[in-house]
C-alpha cells in the first residue's frame, strides 16, 4: 500500500509564528503570517506488517492542503499561498500531477480562498474554499458547475462577529480572511458514498457535520458536538472523522450514529490535535497525531506503531495512491 501525506507548513518561522499565539492566547486574532510556510508531499509505503512505513520520496511545494488520486489521471492537490493582506494577491490553486511525474493541469478561480479539500466528481473537482465559507465544484476550466455558501443556508454570522456576506463579483485571492472573518470554516467536503445526491461537508466552528442535498441545496445538520472537527471520509462501517482537538477518531454508522471513539493522542498532552485518520487494507487505522509529530497505526485491540514526521511537519491530510505511483525525481 502506498500513500501520500501532506505538509502545508515546513517552515521553522511559521511555527514560532503559531506557538506564539497559542502562548499569548490569541488563536482567534487577526494576526496573519506574511511569509514563506514552505510545504511538501511526502510518499510513504506500507509493507502489510503492522508499523511497516517507509518513506520513498518527496516533492516541495508551496503550502499543500487537500489532494486525490485517480487511477489513470493523477494526483489532484491544492496548493498556493493564500493572500496575506488585502490587496496583495494569493496563489491558491488546483494542480494534477500525472502518472508519469509532470503537473499537466493546473485550474485557477477568484472564487479560491483558503482552499483545503478536493474530491474529483463525474463531470469536474469539488474543494472547499474556506475563505469564502463555500463548496464549489468547477470544471477544468475552473468554470463552476456547482456551489452552496454557507452565508446562504443559515451560517451567516462570523466567528468573530458581525454578519458576513459574500460578494461573489470580486476576486477573492485579493482579500484576506483570518478566521475571525468566516462562519464555519469548512475544511472537508465529499460526495455521500451511499447516496451520491447529497453532499457531506464539516462546519468546523459548529462541530458539526451537515448533509446537503445537491439539487435543492436542502440542508440538515447529522452530527453534532464535535470539536475542531476535519476530513470526513467513507468507512466500512460508515463514516471516519478526525475530532481534532480531542485527540479523537470517531466512526459514525451510515446513520451517523457515533459506533467507535479512537483516542488517537496520549491523553495527558496538553494541546490535543488529530488531523486526518484513514482505514487501511489491513484492518488498521493510520492516524495523523499532528501536535506530537507522528503518524500512528493503531490496531483494533488498540496496538499501536508510529511513524515520526519530525518537526515542523504537520500533517494535513493522508491519501491513498496507487502501488505503482511514483512522485517525480526533482534533483
């Protein structure tokens, strides 16, 4: 088994920037980092033995978020910086690196803002576009095809305070939006596997999960008290999701009635973040355990092996590739 992780912060300034603000208490600020944060994509291998990952490859690029493979297309992945400051443009855009190591696409929008997720439908790619607090699907083209704001179904008022409306005419990469300035922050969002007429994406500031019909827009909220919640994905037993500052895994049955709780951090740590947790072949669970810099495998009786990221690289996201995808040879 093969898969990829990514890294959107490699950059030691960025984390003094962040362990900055949680020591002055002001992760909700407006306080933006105007530098370089690095960022890479990292190709791991799993032997089959329990813990056996080996890392076999890398490539460098600029604040990585989301990504999907799709056998005989590529590697979808978000990447780009976001705009720092009103007025000076970000480069948040959706590129797809072939099976045969070249970035043949790259899709550009002003609707991209702070975008986290992306998932590849029947006629285009769905991301999250944070900034804006929107689910777009656009073609190849960057053409949207689809889209559901949050601003317009109920979630209007931002985490800050204040109302929020989006003026869809401007070009967002020009804008800045710190956390403050948006109403969910949605980082995830997927077709529902077992009704592709809906669409399942997490509101992050409600620790929530809402179901959304595609055709009405029809909107229902199906999970509720989670904390800091990211990336929900199938499972064989229904859904996976990452309660991030819990420290927790959670899998929900396909009426999303919570079945499991994986603690997936040791309890006593002080600062508690999981990021991304996916079902392997094996019967295991990998987990991203960001705060402490590792990628666990976590067996069903509870047996765990860890591989270590090493500081500064956290995590975002872990995506399955193919056994015969490679990552280009950049030297």
């Amino acid at each position: 088994m093969k898969f990829v992780v990514s890294y959107p912060q490699t950059n030691w300034d960025y984390v003094k920037f962040r362990l900055s603000r949680i020591i002055r208490g002001e992760d909700r600020s407006n306080d933006v980092f105007k530098g370089s944060m690095g960022g890479k994509i990292q190709l791991l291998e799993h032997d089959g033995s329990f813990g056996g990952i080996r890392s076999i490859g890398e490539i460098y690029c600029d604040k990585p978020f989301g990504s999907q493979f799709v056998e005989g297309e590529g590697l979808y992945f978000l990447t780009g910086l976001p705009c720092p400051e009103d007025g000076t443009p970000g480069n948040e855009h959706i590129v797809r690196l072939n099976e045969q190591g070249q970035i043949d696409l790259e899709i550009r929008s002003p609707l991209f803002s702070q975008l986290r997720s992306i998932r590849r439908t029947e006629n285009g790619l769905l991301v999250t576009s944070s900034g804006v607090d929107a689910i777009l699907e656009v073609d190849f083209q960057g053409n949207i095809l689809w889209s559901w704001w949050a601003t317009e179904h109920g979630y209007d008022h931002a985490h800050g305070g204040g109302m929020r409306v989006i003026d869809k005419t401007i070009d967002h990469r020009l804008k800045c939006y710190p956390g403050r300035l948006q109403t969910t922050h949605m980082n995830s969002a997927i077709i529902d596997p077992y009704d592709p007429a809906k669409i399942i994406t997490v509101l992050f500031y409600q620790g929530a999960l809402a179901r959304i019909d595609r055709e009405t827009l029809k909107t229902e909220v199906v999970a509720e008290g989670l904390s800091g919640p990211h990336h929900i994905r199938p499972h064989s037993k229904g859904y996976i999701i990452s309660n991030s500052r819990k420290g927790q895994v959670i899998l929900f049955d396909r009426n999303f009635k919570s079945r499991k709780t994986i603690q997936a951090t040791n309890q006593y740590f002080p600062i508690k973040w999981v990021q991304d947790a996916i079902e392997t072949p094996f019967g295991t669970h990998l987990i991203a355990d960001c705060n402490t810099f590792r990628l666990r495998e976590r067996s069903a009786d509870g047996e765990e092996k860890t591989f270590k990221t090493h500081l500064p690289n956290r995590i975002f996201q872990i995506e399955p590739v193919s056994d015969s995808f490679a990552l280009p040879n950049l030297v």
